[in-house]
C-alpha cells in the first residue's frame, strides 16, 4: 500500500501478504498501478532448491499445474547439488571462501552492489550482469566477466570459469587488489572529504554576536503558512548570527525557537520597537514607527505599490520610504526609481532567492495525479495577475499532459471562479489548493517543466518570482511569460506572447535539452540563495547601524 501510495506504476509482490481486497485493488485503480502477484512462487523454489519441496493440499486444490510440476521436477532433478542458506553479514566471508566462482545474475537493475564488493574482496572469479552499478566495480576481462542479462551468456561464462582453472585465478587476483579501492577505509575519506566542503553549522559560522536584535513586527502572514521573503530571510539573517524576533499573524503559547537566533513570537508580545532594528514590508507600520522610532528601519518593497489596491496603502507607502533607513527592492525597475527619487535612505536591489535544502526530492505525494505521463506544474498564488487566458491553450494545446497547480486562490473573487470554469472545461487540469511549503518537494520534483503564467502589468513588471528559483534548485526547465527580472537568469526561457510560450513549452516537452542548460541552471541556482541575500540585508543592516551609533 505505501509503495502505491509513494507512486509506484508497477507493484510485484507476493500476494501471501493477504493486501489483495477490494479496497487495495480500488486503491490501485486510482493511482493507475499495475500489479504483477508472481513471487508467490519465490518460497517453494526455494524449497525446490534445497530438495524439500512437498506440495501441500492447499498447494495442490489452489496451485497452477505448471508451476507445481515445475518446482516438482526442480526438486528431484539434481538431488544434493542445489543448496540454499540463509547466512548472517558475518557468515559471508566464509561462504565466499569455499567458492570457486561467484555469480550476481541480476536481469534488471543494481545500484553499489555490496555483494559483488565483498566477492571481489574475497579475491574469487565474479560474474556479474551489465546492469546498474556492476559495471562500475567490475572491469570486464580483467577483473571478472560482465555479461549481457540473458540467459544464454550466462551459462557461457558459467562454463568457461568451469574449465579454466588459470583464468579464474587471475581474474580472483585481480578482483581482490581492486577491492582495495572500495575498502571502508577510502570510503570514510570520501565522505569525510564530501563533508568537510559542507558549510559549517550556524553556531560555527557564527562571528561574535551582534549588539542589535532585528524584529519583524505582526502583519498577515502566518511563519509556518506559505513561506514567503521575509520568513526566509529572517531564517538567513539568524544563521548569520543577527538575534531575531518573528511576531507572527498568529497566537502562541511560547515563543517557538527555531535556531540559537530565531524566536517565533505571539501576535500580542509586547515589544518597543525603540530598542530595535526593525524589518518591514507592511505600510501601516508607518504610525507605529512615528510613535516609536527604530534603532534601524529596513522597509523592503516585496512588489509594486499598485499591489495595495487603495489611496491609502499609497500614502503610507510613500510615507514609509522617506522614514525609513534602509529601502530594499525585489526589481531593478524599482530599485531605479527609488535611486532616483530617494536622496537621504540607503537603497539596495536585492532579488529573491530559493533554498536548495528545503527543496529536496521526496516521494511523491498521495493526491499527485496520475492522469497523463507528462506534468506541466506550478506553484504560487493564483491572483488577478494570473493568465486565465493562458492556461486554458496550455490545457487545449496539451492535452496528453496534466497541468497540476498548487496554492491559495481565494472563493469569492473572480480569479477562483475562473479557475473552476478551467477545471470544469479541461479534465487535465488538477487545482490542488495550499501546500505547506516543507511538502513542495513532494509535487515539484514531479514536474517535467516548471510554468510561470502571469498576465503583464504593473505588479508583473516589478515582480521577483520567488517561485523562479525554486524551479531552478528543482532542476526543472522553466518557461515563463514576460517579466524583465526573468531576463535577467539565462536558465528561464521568457515567452514574448501566448504563441511563443506555447512554443517553448513544447520544446521544453518533447525535445532533448542539452545538459549544457542543466549545468546553467544548477549554477544560478547555487548563486540564488537566501543566505546570500541575507549577508547583503546584514552589510546594510550593521553599516546603517554604526552610522546611527556614531552620530
């Protein structure tokens, strides 16, 4: 059931284990699994081997008269030349040591093979299939035979170990000196080699303490709920050593410690901003911050004003920039503007990032589809800058694809009803809802090319995908309407219209990418990391602060 229920397409298992009832065969039908029950056989050959096969009456009233008639003749076929052990780790060595020649007749896949390491350490004559990760221990020739998984071969090579005595000894000699390069004792080097280019943890990391503490006052966003920015940066700027304080939407009991440095605070928690630097990216806060002055203010302009949507938001926005210490921007468009317009605050363009770690491959979750072979995904907010447009050609013009996305779109406002109309019209489009974002794993490495659908506009123009490099750590192609920050990363391709993203959504599909892009996207995405814009919010942050500290 779990092996279903993590993806698998081809289930073979010994149908012993009584899991056969309506509801596994219904659960089998909804993730679109083939079962195989054929190892039923696997413990009477077994049986048949050691020349103890008894057919039972259960065996005889239920069993197919073939596979009986075939274990039967097995077992009397050459009585006391099979044999079968059930051996402890510890008992290998010794049964190796009485072979003359070892065989690891796998027909389908092998990944390090333990078995052959140790027969090859054992210095005996190895015969090995050339699948998997045989042919990374074994050279063929030279230090035992690599054969195609076929039956036949097989039993040739059998055969002419059997009759070179001299060969088997030179390809034993030459197995137990290779050996030596897979000894526990290089492999502790390897790893110890691996982890020492590891970056240190946080608290070894950490230089001396800072003297100010960075607080991020309550806005709507909850920490643990779709993480965006500013929790990812606080997370960065608390591994750099910057104590933090994270009041979140919500209440808490006790404060929640995520690190040495990050605390997670109730909505209420009672603090004077006086005696601290401040993170925000909330225009209201501007009242708050007239009454009680910040050590440092940072206000970041995650997007566009236009976002806010009322004459209000607007002038406390501008309120916000000319009060505020540090002014930090997601685009270069408005990082110009506010160079131009602002005189007296620091101004800096800091992109947004991803965290590869967070990101990594998990098994693929129940409620993933399994509809089409191919998946065309994305994940983020579903709001008026979405193209509605768009998606419904993706889902016309794709149709052996399934389109799967996932996050908020809020009932009630036109977007969610033109979602509905879209899901109702295509059946290979899949609306999956809000993700945590610790699960995105679980859907994103399933996708076969990442989408970013926006509509142009303001809030579009000035837009930072954060979701733009999460595709990248992914690994995924990533095809994306016009947005200028997009031009910028070489590994997203930008669609000028709705044809061309058509068109580069197909070749991203159906058409061989060179590793070349690969390479390119792994390297952005290494350069695109919240722990490298957070060092940069920490250089503005303690330059801003001495300042205030000498005046």
């Amino acid at each position: 059931q779990l092996s279903v229920e993590a993806g698998a397409g081809f289930l073979v298992h010994d149908i012993e284990d009584e899991i056969v009832d309506d509801t596994f065969i219904q659960l089998l039908k909804d993730h679109r699994t083939v079962l195989c029950p054929t190892l039923v056989v696997v413990s009477g050959y077994f049986d048949a081997f050691g020349q103890q096969y008894t057919p039972t009456a259960e065996d005889i009233a239920d069993g197919d008269p073939e596979q009986l008639a075939s274990l039967q003749k097995l077992a009397h076929l050459y009585p006391g030349r099979i044999h079968h052990f059930v051996l402890e780790p510890e008992d290998i060595y010794a049964a190796y040591k009485i072979a003359d020649i070892v065989l690891i007749p796998t027909l389908y896949s092998e990944g390090t093979s333990l078995s052959c390491i140790e027969a090859m350490a054992s210095g005996k004559a190895l015969i090995a299939t050339c699948v998997g990760g045989l042919t990374d221990l074994i050279i063929d020739g030279y230090s035992g035979l690599l054969v195609k998984p076929d039956h036949d071969e097989i039993l040739l090579a059998i055969m002419r170990l059997v009759n070179d005595e001299r060969l088997r000894h030179e390809l034993g000699r030459q197995a137990k000196t290779q050996a030596h390069y897979f000894s526990k004792i290089n492999w502790q080097q390897h790893w110890l080699k691996l982890i020492r280019k590891l970056p240190k943890p946080p608290q070894e990391t950490q230089l001396e303490k800072t003297t100010y503490t960075l607080v991020h006052p309550p806005t709507f966003l909850v920490y643990e709920v779709m993480k965006q920015r500013p929790q990812h940066l606080f997370e960065g700027l608390a591994q750099l050593g910057i104590p933090s304080f994270y009041i979140d939407a919500i209440a808490h009991p006790a404060p929640q410690i995520i690190n040495n440095n990050l605390h997670i605070l109730d909505q209420n928690a009672p603090i004077d901003y006086r005696n601290y630097c401040v993170y925000t990216y909330y225009p209201y806060h501007i009242d708050l911050f007239t009454q009680q002055k910040p050590q440092v203010l940072i206000y970041d302009v995650l997007d566009a004003p236009e976002i806010h949507q009322s004459q209000e938001a607007m002038e406390k926005h501008n309120r916000m920039l000319t009060r505020a210490d540090i002014v930090v921007t997601s685009s270069k468009y408005l990082y110009k503007k506010y160079k131009n317009e602002l005189s007296q605050q620091e101004i800096h363009y800091i992109p947004n990032a991803a965290n590869p770690l967070t990101l990594a491959i998990q098994p693929k979750a129940e409620d993933f589809p399994h509809y089409k072979s191919k998946t065309i995904g994305y994940y983020g907010a579903i709001a008026e800058w979405f193209d509605f447009e768009l998606l419904g050609k993706i889902c016309k013009q794709f149709s052996e694809c399934q389109i799967v996305l996932l996050g908020p779109c809020r009932e009630g406002f036109p977007e969610y009803d033109l979602l509905c109309n879209l899901k109702n019209q295509y059946k290979n489009l899949f609306y999956l809802g809000l993700k945590p974002y610790e699960q995105l794993g679980q859907y994103a490495h399933y996708f076969d090319v990442s989408i970013i659908p926006f509509i142009e506009n303001e809030i579009t123009k000035n837009c930072s995908p954060v979701k733009l490099f999460e595709y990248m750590s992914l690994g995924k192609p990533i095809v994306t309407t016009e947005m200028p920050e997009c031009h910028n990363y070489r590994s997203a391709w930008v669609a000028k219209h709705h044809e061309d993203f058509i068109e580069l959504l197909n070749r991203a599909l159906h058409f061989p990418i060179k590793k070349e892009y690969f390479s390119l996207m792994q390297q952005e995405a290494q350069e695109n990391t919240w722990i490298v814009r957070a060092q940069m919010i920490k250089e503005a942050l303690e330059r801003c602060y001495k300042h205030h500290k000498s005046v």
